[in-house]
C-alpha cells in the first residue's frame, strides 16, 4: 500500500513537473514516454538490456516502484538485492580479509600505529597498510554526530574498510567510501554491506576511486558534453561566468550526492543507482538539478555567485520525488550506451593530461636532483669535477671543500633545512648561495681551477 | 571575464587530510568552528566579501580534500587561483614534510605564469591542542621553510579559537592582489570603482 500510494504520489508530481518543466526537458520527455510502453506490459521492448542479463518481465513495475521510493522498511533488503549481495557473497572472505593481520584491527595497536607514524619509525610493523592512517582519520568524520555511528559503528566501520582495501588494493581506500559504507551500514549487517561496497566500487564505479580516478574525471568530461547539448543557454552563461559547471557536479559525483542533497533525496537517488546497477543516475540526476535551477542559474552576474547558488539550491531540494522523476522521466533518453561512447571519445584526453603532469612532475624532480648533486659538490667535489686534475688546484679545491661542507653540515643540521634535503632544496635557493659560497672560495684562493667552475656553475 | 580580476579573488587551500583546512575556512567565513565536521570529498567553496584598502573584493575561498589521490582532480580546481594557501597541522610533523608536494603539485597543475612569484601563504594551525604540549613542528622551523620558498608569510593559528585567522585570511587578500596590477592597466573594460589605490605598497604583511 505505500508503495502504491508514493507511486501515485509520483505519477502527480510528474504531472505538475510538467506544467514548469523548462522546453530543454520537455521535449525528452515526451519522446521518453511514448517508449515508456503502458505499466504492466510485459512484452515491452524498451528494455535496452542495460543490465546485461537482469531483464526479467515485471522489471518495468519494480523499475517505477523504484523510482517512486523504495519503502524504508524494505530498503535494507532491496538494496542488497539490487546490488546482488547474495550472489556475490563468498563464505568466509570476509572474516578472511580480516584475520589476515589479525594485530592490526585492534583499537589499541591502531593508536599505537598513529604514534609510530608520526615519529616515522615504524618499528612495530614493518610494513603498515598506507590507507590506516586515512580510515582513521576519517572514521569520526563519518556522519558525524548520528547515533548508529557510535564506538561499535565505527569499529565496524573501520573493519568494512580495511577489509575493502585489502580486497582490493588498487583502489585500497578513498575518501567518500567512509560515506557509502557508513551509509550501506544503516539498511544492512556488516558482511552484507562489505558486498554492497564490493558490488559498487569495483562494479558501478570501477577505475572511479583509484589513485588516478581516471574514469571520474572522464565522467566529468561527458557530463559537460551533455550539459552543453540539453542546456545550451546555462553553458553559455557559465562561460561567460568563467565558470565550469563540474566544479560543482565534481563533489557531486565522488560522493554520489550523500551530504550534497537532502538525506531524502540521497536515498532516492541511490535507490535508482543500486537498482540500475551504472552511473547513469549520476546524469540524470545532475541534469534534473541543472533542470530545476537553470533558471536561477542564468541571472547569477558572478562565479561565486553562481556556484554558491548552484550547491545551495542542491542542498535544499527537499522534493526528492520531483527529483528523481525529473531525473528518470525528463532525461530517460540519457542512456548509459552513449554514456559509454562519450566516455571512449574523452578518456585518452584524460590519460594524455595524466601523463603529461607525470612528466611535470618528473622534470621537477631532476631540477632537485640537480640542486642535490650541487650540494654533493661540496661534498664531495672531485664526483662532480672530475676534469680538475691539477694537483695544485684539487689541493685548494680540497682544502675549501672541507671547510665548506662543515659549513654546509652545520648549515643543515642546525636548521629547520634538515629533511629539506632528502628531498631536494629549491634550485634557485641553491644557486644563490653557491653563488655567495664559490665567491668566498675564489677570494680566498684565487684559483683559475676554480674560476673556470664557478663559470661553469654560473652558466 | 576582462573584469573578473577586478573584484574575484580566488583562493585555493590545500594540505593534508585533517589539518583543519575546512575549519579554518568556516572560522573565518563563518566564525563559527565545529567539532563535527565531515570530510571534505572532491572540493568545497565559499565566498566572503572583503574589504581592502577601499576596495570591495569576493573572496572566492576553494576548500579541497587532502587525500592524496584527490590532486588529479586538481586541474580544474586550482586553475587562475590568485593566492594558494598551504595548511599543516603543528601537532604532525608528516603534514609539515608534505607542504613541499603540496606546493610543488600546484604548480605544476595551477601552471601559474610566474610560478617564482606566485602567492603562497603557510598557515600552521592547531595551536590550541593539548596547550601546545603536543607540537612537534617548531615555529623555527616552519619560517626556515618559508624562508627558503621566497619568504612565503606565515601564521600560526587556531581555527578552533580563532586565533590568527581574521589576520590570515588579511594577509590573504593582500598576496592575492599581489600579481594583478600590471594584468589590469590594459585592460580596456575596467572602470576603477573606488579610486586608483592599488599598487601599493602590498608586501611584508606579517
């Protein structure tokens, strides 16, 4: 009967929708309805089979139940059901995962582990998980303040996601994962929303939490293709704005909604995305938003403005029934097929960026380890000029070395510099000071051995 | 977008995860600190008006999470940034040894055209905890660094006391403006709206 009833509900929300719904919209929607096939129809062929093999006949009446709010009472069930907890469930792998290293899931190690960490001697365990110190420190972050979540949550917490990143180590543990399995940890017993996690992480939303987060940064790149095809009109105010709208949908989409939209809408929204079993949901659920408040949006004068605007009104759309219809009906014809299409077409984008800071990156690193192998010089100067072979001039040279690298040592250990040098020191910095330390050795000796350095050095 | 210049200042902070980059952000837009907050995932922002020198300013302040895998969203967040903020916690010498990448990741990604030059501000917070018994990163220590960046300002703070973080954020501002002079003289749509006080005098603040 509440199903029934919140089904209604729906059908007249969508019917008001309609009346404001902006033209953008409306005109998918009425394509989408006419492919809709009448409720009960079981021969309907709209079904694309986007679930791989999960089409089964009454689909389409569990499909709008769904999408009219699964009864709280039933949700915890319906959930798992959805995601395939039951078929995913291996006996015992769990309590596997955990067992592995027994020592280490115990409160009063893991205090003992922070410690050690922080004096970075981790004597203790020679190896510690890198993702420990992250979960804990995000444990009471969690939902903070929400009864379910007190000492016993969060040791469950903090099991359900060691045991994920040990299951799988190339994502091991990200931020917002704390919020899907806290949230899996209020509908479902511990076990079960380890294979919910499972199911969503490595299957819904493979290669979107790892360490490069490729494919979340591919989805932005689609959404913006999308936004600019449905709202033409918004893109061009955003632009003009100097504004990008994935600013914004970019939290979005990391945390699935969960603190971005009212309680109420995020679990409608993840209703519908456990029950498709894609990311489809994420646009369409965007779009509605973008849908709902474009309107505002396009008479925003400022940057932040407009994006304040934009996270305020998410965070007060308390009708989730007009979301989620005007999400599932007004943008049925966002499908996940040309989701993938677009997805192909951006990604080598993204890898190419990606390799094109590693690159970056390393250029930075050989510019320290130049300043490393001029600190070496004085050290250690024949490593580095080996060409001054003069006896006289390596004699003087010698003689400076010395005394400059005692400088050079009190210099480092007697300043805050000291763990500077492991990894590296600014070049410029290092420049400038060899410049003033080379100026001394010259005074000093006036060797031509070392003049023809220092011109080496300077140029 | 001639104009954007003109009164946005966008400010990005970034440090490690916990170092109370969210809480120094709502203590000084806010002035409010909670002991309840939630991680931040991807980015999160909030605006401010400022005042400066006559001029009324929008402080764009980017609020980022501190997991370390979050910086290859950071492209799209750091870009036109007008002043980073870098954030460590006093009580944790891994978040001071982290400032460098942290640094270095901006620039590499935010790819500001006179990285030398570019703004950084450091803020050491968490002065408050345990009455300071739990330091570990001295003051000493965190100006030598500073110093060997460009004499980057630095505060300490409390954003749970509110300690430092109106001056902070003063500082801020005031490095944020450092860059825009030369950029704005030939620009032909702006109209100073308060009078040609900018240029000045806008270095050493602390």
């Amino acid at each position: 009967a509440t199903q029934l009833a919140s089904i209604e509900e729906d059908r007249a929300v969508e019917e008001t929708h309609e009346g404001n719904s902006a033209e953008e919209s409306y005109d998918a929607e009425k394509v989408d309805r006419s492919q809709d096939g009448a409720p009960g129809d079981s021969t309907s062929v709209t079904l694309e089979g986007d679930n791989g093999g999960s089409y089964f006949p009454w689909r389409e009446e569990l499909e709008s139940l769904v999408r009219g709010g699964v009864p709280i009472a039933l949700r915890g069930e319906m959930w798992q059901a959805f995601v395939g907890v039951g078929a995913r469930k291996i006996t015992g792998y769990y309590n596997k995962l955990l067992d592995e290293r027994t020592d280490v899931l115990d409160e009063k190690d893991l205090k003992d582990q922070v410690v050690n960490e922080q004096k970075s001697s981790p004597k203790k365990d020679p190896k510690p998980e890198k993702w420990k110190g992250q979960i804990e420190k995000d444990l009471p972050r969690t939902f903070p303040g929400h009864p379910a979540l007190d000492e016993d949550g969060r040791n469950a917490l903090r099991r359900l996601l060691t045991a994920y990143a040990r299951h799988n180590p190339s994502v091991g543990y990200c931020q917002a994962m704390n919020f899907f399995a806290g949230l899996f940890l209020l509908f479902m017993p511990e076990e079960n929303a380890f294979w919910a996690l499972v199911g969503v992480i490595d299957e819904y939303f493979e290669g979107y939490y790892t360490e490069e987060m490729i494919e979340s940064q591919v989805d932005q790149l689609v959404l913006e293709d999308v936004v600019r095809e449905r709202f033409p009109k918004l893109a061009k105010h955003t632009d003009i704005l100097g504004v990008q709208v994935t600013w914004v949908t970019g939290p979005w989409f990391l945390s699935i909604f969960i603190n971005m939209l009212p309680w109420e809408s995020v679990l409608r929204v993840w209703d519908v995305i456990l029950f498709e079993g894609n990311r489809t949901m994420l646009f369409r659920t965007t779009l509605a938003l973008l849908d709902l408040y474009g309107p505002a949006l396009v008479t925003t004068k400022d940057a932040g403005d407009a994006i304040t605007l934009l996270q305020s009104l998410a965070g007060s759309t308390f009708d989730s029934s007009q979301l989620v219809l005007t999400a599932c009906m007004g943008f049925q014809s966002v499908k996940e097929m040309g989701l993938r299409e677009l997805r192909e077409k951006h990604r080598p984008e993204i890898i190419a960026a990606m390799e094109e800071r590693s690159k970056d990156r390393k250029s930075w690193k050989d510019k320290k380890g130049l300043a490393t192998k001029l600190y070496s010089f004085k050290h250690d100067p024949s490593s580095v000029c080996p060409q001054v072979d003069s006896k006289e001039g390596a004699d003087g040279l010698q003689v400076n070395g010395d005394s400059g690298s005692t400088t050079l040592g009190s210099y480092l250990t007697g300043s805050a510099l000291e763990n500077e040098l492991d990894e590296g020191i600014d070049l410029q910095d290092q420049v400038k000071w060899l410049k003033v330390e080379l100026c001394k050795l010259l005074e000093e000796k006036r060797s031509a051995e070392l003049r023809f350095m220092l011109l080496l050095f300077w140029f | 977008m001639a104009s954007r210049r003109r009164t946005l200042l966008k400010v990005i902070i970034l440090g490690d995860s916990g170092v109370g980059k969210t809480s120094l952000m709502n203590q000084y837009v806010n002035k409010k600190f909670s002991n309840q907050y939630k991680a931040t995932i991807g980015a999160d922002f909030l605006t401010k008006e400022v005042q400066f020198e006559d001029r009324l300013f929008t402080l764009q302040i980017w609020d980022t999470a501190g997991q370390e895998r979050f910086q290859s969203l950071g492209v799209a967040f750091y870009r036109g940034a007008d002043c980073c903020v870098l954030v460590y916690d006093v009580n944790s010498m891994k978040s001071f040894d982290n400032l460098n990448n942290w640094r270095e990741e901006f620039l590499i990604q935010a790819s500001p055209s006179d990285p030398d030059n570019f703004p950084f501000v450091l803020l050491g917070n968490k002065v408050d905890v345990d009455g300071g018994n739990s330091r570990v990163v001295s003051e000493k220590k965190a100006k030598a660094w500073c110093a060997s960046k460009g004499n980057i300002p630095y505060f300490e703070t409390s954003a749970k006391d509110g300690i430092n973080v109106e001056e902070a954020f003063q500082c801020i501002v005031k490095n944020a403006l450092k860059n825009e002079p030369e950029e704005e003289l030939y620009m032909p749509d702006t109209v100073d709206v308060v009078g040609g006080n900018r240029g000045q005098g806008s270095s050493g603040c602390c």
